[in-house]
C-alpha cells in the first residue's frame, strides 16, 4: 500500500502552514523537534498552537528564531544540509527544494543560482519550515505527495528588493516550471509564498488522487484573510495492486494530408495532446497521436494522422484537427482497448523528486519508468546528462 499526502490549497500555501497540517494530521510534534535537531544549528525553537477560526479546528504552527535578517547563498545553505546529522534522504530533498528556489531567483533576477541571495527563505524559521516538512513527510511515511490548482491572490507584498506585485516573480517562476494548475482569486494578499510554492514545486503532482483517507489535518496562516485561511492535508493510503486489467471503449480518428508541412503537424499534436494547455485539467486531450507514412493517387507522399479519443472528447478533438489542418473530412470508428493499470510514485534523486510510472497486469508489476519531463527539468537545471538522471531514478525505485 502507498502512503500518500494530498494539499488542498483553497486559500494557498506556506512553508509554516503546511507544517502546521502535517503536524495537525498526527506528525508527533516531540519526533520532529529531535530531527530538526540534527541541523546543529542553534537559536530556533518550534511550537503548536491549537486555534479554532471560522468554526475549524486547526494548528498554528510558530518558528521562533534568534537570528536577525541573515541572508544565505544556495552554498551556505548546501553547507548547513552536509554537516548535519540529517538523513541523507532528507538533505538530498531539501537541497532540491532550495536549489529550486535559487533557479527561480536567479531566472527573475538575472543571474546564476550561485550568486542569488536568499533573504526572507535563506532565513534560519524557513530553512526549519523546509527541512521540517520533508522531515515530517518521512516521519508519516508518505510515499507520494499531490496538490490542488493553487488560488495565488492579488495585490503588492514588500521585499527584499521593494513593494512586488502578487503573485511574487519568483512565485510565478517555481510554478511555471512545473506547468501548477492556478485558478482564480481575487483576495488581496500574498496567498502562495515562495517558500509553499518551491515545496509543492519539488515534491507534488498536480492532482487529486483517489486514496482511502485515514487523516486530515489543517494548518493556519497568521493573517485574517476575511475567510479561511489555511491549507488542509489528506493522508491515506492507495492500493498499488489491481484485482484485474482494464477494458474501455475509445474513438479512433485518423484523416490523410499531402499538403501540410512537417513541423504544422509537430504542432497539430502538440494541440491534441494539450500539452500547451497543462495548467488546465479540464482541456480535452486525445490519448495517443501518431502519423504514417503513405502513398496516395497519383503517386503522391503523405502521412495519416490517427488520434485516439475518449468519447466525451471526441467532438472537441475533431473541431482542433478540423482548425489546425488542411484536411476535409476524418474517418472514424469506436475501439476496444486493454490497459494496464498504472501507478505513479515519487522517488528522490541526488538532483531532485522524480516521478516514476509503475506499470501493472494485475497483481503483477511488469516494469517501471522515470517521468521524461522531470528527468529533463532536472539535467537541465543540474547540467548532467540526462541518462544519468534516468539512472538515479531507478536506483532510487529499487530501493524501496
């Protein structure tokens, strides 16, 4: 069985807040304080509020910290992470979440990641908000984490740099990089931190997954946003085993050009795919698209576009290729298909959270592979090659 946390977001998300919650759906507040200690860095303390707002019970989590305004390079915070006594799971993941959020600065600002400052995340509370979160993540042996669309608010906040518009240009940065659904909201504060967006940048799937709850907990903001102002957790479990393969009924939709140029119908597909259009879940998208090679009257060269589609989509699907091709008219017939059942789990790499697609006939696992675009985001931003990190990731899945 697979461990998961599920984020919902309705009011957005903060390093503190999301501790909050963990620590509200039964994180043991004692276990974490001892891991934390292995940072060996001094002058913070950690401590739960139990509050009641809007008729919820919840937890407001505080980080007291001695130090003041101490602003950090991704390397000092590197340094803290190695000389730690801090598992070498958890100093892998959340240097990937620091190291993600020194990319996002350094793409708003201009620079590289080693010349960013961190000012308000490179301070001593976010540093113990981030460790603490994959800390407990551990500790609540969740496999896998997942987040809703994210509502990011309205507004100007002040920083380190002078008054910034909300959403804050390194929010929108992290975000970007990992296409997160948003939906709108009109609240006038700063709802997704930098901290909160760098964590579910790094660790979530965009999705809700269909899980058997066994907790939930909500974690507080500080400020009264005229509603609720926190983000809940669900934690539960899900079967990664199937009692049986899968049998469904598609459309597949198929039409031959001649007069359209290759890289026209590199983009058709891309449209079909709704690859352009990720951060919106309710996008029709054709399951599967593909060309042939083919001749035609008159000795002529041309290609079939198939499409495979869900029939609820179908319509949509044929009005895209009717707009985005010279073709007249498509050829259409329903199919039957099997599939194996697929399970998508999270896995830690030296460079970053890598999710991997478990493949599965039945009660059988027939194989597994690395998600292409994490494993490209990460040779990317870490400048390794990519089989590398498709290595990594295996490694990581074996040994679990």
């Amino acid at each position: 069985m697979a461990r998961i946390a599920y984020f919902d977001c309705f009011s957005g998300i903060s390093g503190d807040m999301t501790l909050g919650a963990l620590v509200d759906a039964g994180l043991d507040l004692m276990l974490l304080r001892t891991e934390l200690a292995k940072l060996n860095v001094p002058g913070w303390s950690i401590e739960a509020e139990r509050v009641v707002r809007y008729g919820i019970a919840g937890t407001r989590l505080h980080v007291r910290t001695e130090e003041q305004q101490t602003h950090r390079h991704l390397s000092d915070i590197a340094h803290i992470l190695a000389a730690s006594t801090l598992s070498a799971d958890v100093q892998a993941r959340a240097l990937a979440i620091f190291t993600r959020l020194a990319d996002a600065e350094a793409a708003v600002h201009g620079t590289t990641r080693e010349q960013v400052h961190f000012h308000e995340v490179g301070a001593l509370d976010a540093i113990v908000d981030i460790v603490g979160v994959v800390i407990g993540l551990k500790l609540l042996d969740v496999d896998a984490v997942y987040a809703s669309p994210l509502p990011l608010g309205r507004g100007w906040i002040n920083a380190a740099h002078g008054r910034i518009p909300v959403p804050g240009p390194a929010v929108l940065q992290l975000l970007s990089a990992v296409r997160a659904p948003l939906q709108p909201d009109d609240t006038p504060f700063e709802l997704v931190t930098p901290t909160g967006a760098a964590l579910l940048a790094e660790l979530a799937t965009f999705e809700q997954p269909a899980l058997n709850i066994a907790a939930a907990g909500y974690g507080f903001g500080g400020r009264d946003i005229g509603r609720l102002n926190a983000v809940r957790v669900w934690i539960g479990e899900v079967t990664t085993t199937h009692a049986g393969p899968t049998q469904d009924q598609v459309v597949l939709l198929e039409t031959n050009i001649d007069d359209q140029p290759g890289e026209q119908l590199a983009y058709v597909a891309e449209r079909l795919l709704g690859l352009a259009e990720a951060a919106d879940s309710s996008w029709p998208r054709a399951l599967d698209v593909w060309w042939t090679p083919i001749g035609m009257k008159k000795g002529r060269s041309a290609i079939m576009l198939s499409v495979l589609v869900r029939p609820a989509d179908e319509e949509a699907i044929v009005t895209t290729i009717f707009r985005e091709t010279t073709s007249l008219g498509l050829r259409r017939q329903p199919v039957e298909r099997w599939t194996c059942a697929r399970n998508v789990r999270t896995v830690t790499t030296a460079w970053g959270s890598v999710r991997v697609k478990e493949q599965r006939w039945g009660d059988e696992l027939l194989g597994a592979a690395p998600e292409y675009e994490d494993c490209a985001a990460l040779a990317r931003a870490h400048h390794v090659p990519l089989r590398s990190v498709y290595a990594a990731a295996q490694e990581a899945l074996h040994a679990i």
